[in-house]
C-alpha cells in the first residue's frame, strides 16, 4: 500500500494498494485522522475506490494536475492530484502486480483547439448578429423585440453601445480566444496512458 496526502485539490487522499486505488476528500479534522491510520498501515473502511478490475486506462495530460480513470464502457473518473501527480503514475507505471501497458504520445491538436473554436465560432455568431443589428440602428431601423432571451439582450447592447463598439468588443474577444488558441498549441503537451 503506498498512499499521498495534499492539502490542495479535491482528492486530498489517495491510496493505491495491490487490488484498489483510493480518493477522498475528507475536511481537515477528518484528514488528520485517516493520516493517522494510514501510518499505522491500515486503510479506513469510510473510504471507497475502484479495483483495478475494472479499470481499463488511466490517462494524464502533461498540462494538467488531474488524470482520468476510465473503467466500464464510458465511465470515468477524475483524480485531481496536484503536486503528487507524477509520483503516482510513476508507482502506477512500476506495479508489478497489475502490470500495465505504457504509452506516451503527444496530444492531437484538434483535441487542444476543440473548445475554444466553439467558443470562438459562438461568440463570433453573437457579436456579428448584434453588430448587424447595431448598424441597421444607425442606419435608422427599428428592432421590437418580444419576450426576454439573447436577441433581446442583442437588441440592447446594440442601442445602448452602437455599432462601432460592439465591433471593437467582438475583435478584442475574437482576439483573445485565437490567443488561447495560439498559446494552447505552443504547449505541447503530452499524453501519458496506462492501459489494463
């Protein structure tokens, strides 16, 4: 049994022995006290955990302090380890007992990218629609807008600020996503999986 305490995190306790990998997140009185057991090299019987059974991969990013277990078809957990991350997949790569495969590879750009072109593609679809809706304004048509929702919200901003404000906002928010973007793949980051 080899177990890592954090005061960061969801998971303040982790707990690997031969047939069960452990996480908690107990408060501070409660850490202290499965600390203590777990000294005395008994595991609480408050805890719970996923056998190795069931496990079929654990994966991590190399950008991230959490990695993920994937046990069942589509179930998943994620482990928020913090600063211990790196040791527990180093015990996890040396277990003699349930011998994983090893595998490293860097992550797909789409992968990477996916979210904030979402982001950017809705963000993008909102400011262009308020900025037509700012310049017809200007242009002197007039928008009535029934109920409350986006277009209503639309509608406002795009009187209150006009279009040349509402135009300089999109940039700046188009601007800042593509800089994510950038940034994210500059990254590199890598893959780590261990396959049961």
């Amino acid at each position: 049994m080899k177990f890592w305490i954090s005061e960061k995190g969801n998971d303040k306790v982790i707990i690997i022995d031969e047939k069960i990998i452990y996480n908690n997140n107990p408060s501070k009185s409660k850490l202290y006290e499965i600390q203590n057991q777990l000294r005395n090299g008994s595991i609480p019987s408050t805890l719970s955990g996923t056998p190795f059974s069931y496990i079929k991969r654990i994966s991590s990013n190399s950008n991230s302090q959490k990695f993920e277990i994937q046990f069942g078809h589509k179930n998943k957990l994620i482990i928020d380890a913090q600063e211990n991350k790196q040791s527990i997949l180093d015990h996890l790569k040396s277990d003699p007992i349930n011998q994983p495969i090893y595998k490293e590879y860097p992550q797909k750009w789409y992968k990477v990218v996916y979210k904030p072109l979402i982001s950017l593609g809705l963000i993008g679809l909102v400011f262009a629609r308020t900025y037509e809706i700012a310049y017809n304004m200007e242009l002197g048509y007039d928008y009535i807008v029934t109920g409350a929702g986006i277009a209503m919200m639309q509608v406002g901003l795009a009187e209150i600020l006009g279009s040349k404000v509402i135009l300089s906002i999109g940039i700046l928010l188009v601007a800042i996503i593509l800089y994510r973007v950038i940034k994210k793949l500059a990254a590199k980051s890598i893959v780590e999986e261990l396959i049961y």
